[in-house]
C-alpha cells in the first residue's frame, strides 16, 4: 500500500521549487510501474484526514505486504500514526519524504513516524516513491 498525507494532493501545483512538478497521479504511476517490474502490484491512496490515513494502515496491515509512506505533515505531529504503523509487525514500511526534511525548517527535522519505519528515504524528490517501493519488493523477494 502507497498512502500520501495532506496536501500531497496538490502535488504539481503546490510549491513546485520544493516538490517538483510532477503531479500525485505521476507519483502513483511511477510506483505501480516500479512494483510491476518487481512483480507486484500497489494500492495507491491519499488522504488529508489522520484518522482516514490510521484506517487505512490498519487494513494495510490485514491485506497487504508492505507500506510506502509519506506522512507530509503528519509526520512532524501524530503519534497516531506512529502507534497505527508500530502495530504493523513483520511488514516492511519504508518512508518517503520528497524533499530533505533535515535541511529545511526545525520543525520538519523530526518524524515521529521513523520510529516504526524500516527505512526512511529522504530528499530524493519523487524518484523517491520508486526507491521505496523497490526497497519494498527487495525485502519481500529476500523473505
Ligand atoms: C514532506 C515534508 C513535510 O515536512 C511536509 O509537511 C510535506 C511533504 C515531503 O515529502 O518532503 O507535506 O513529507
């Protein structure tokens, strides 16, 4: 499961010299072409809403192998979601943030969301949903 958090709706339109050009529909794309080479498949979801976004962890967690998030704003501020993906044992969770959090403002710095991640990928601009969703179909091909 690919999960986007707020705003990353407006991918492509929302401070393009920060995120890029390339819109969340390019974003989905990209990992369902990346998860196809690999032999898998991705479920692609974006939600402005905490709850939605625990939701849907809880069923990725039922359903699925793997999570490739990007928490956007979140990140910065739910224990919510750190707790949902810390119930997510044995499923890899790779998180993604388009640009480098560390060398933005302080208040981007920490993630509670790292706490509960296999790996965090940062920086990369959205070239960094495919690095995710390959590392993803690595671990899961590695067992
Ligand atoms: C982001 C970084 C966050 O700080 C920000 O709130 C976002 C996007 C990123 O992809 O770089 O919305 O997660």
């Amino acid at each position: 499961m690919v999960l986007n958090g707020p705003n990353l709706n407006l991918l492509g339109t929302r401070q393009p010299e920060i995120y890029g050009a390339d819109t969340l529909a390019d974003v989905e794309l990209l990992c369902a072409e990346t998860a196809a080479r690999h032999g898998a498949a991705v479920d692609c979801r974006q939600s402005n809403h905490e709850g939605q976004l625990v939701d849907w962890i809880h069923e990725a967690r039922q359903r699925h192998a793997a999570i490739v998030i990007n928490p956007a704003a979140y990140s910065h501020t739910s224990v919510a979601l750190l707790d949902a993906l810390a119930t997510c044992d044995g499923l890899p969770v790779i998180e993604v943030h388009i640009s480098n959090i560390h060398r933005r403002e302080a208040f981007r710095h920490y993630s509670y969301v790292s706490a509960a991640a296999t790996a965090v990928i940062a920086g990369c601009g959205v070239h960094g949903y495919a690095l995710a969703v390959e590392h993803a179909c690595r671990l899961l091909a590695a067992g």
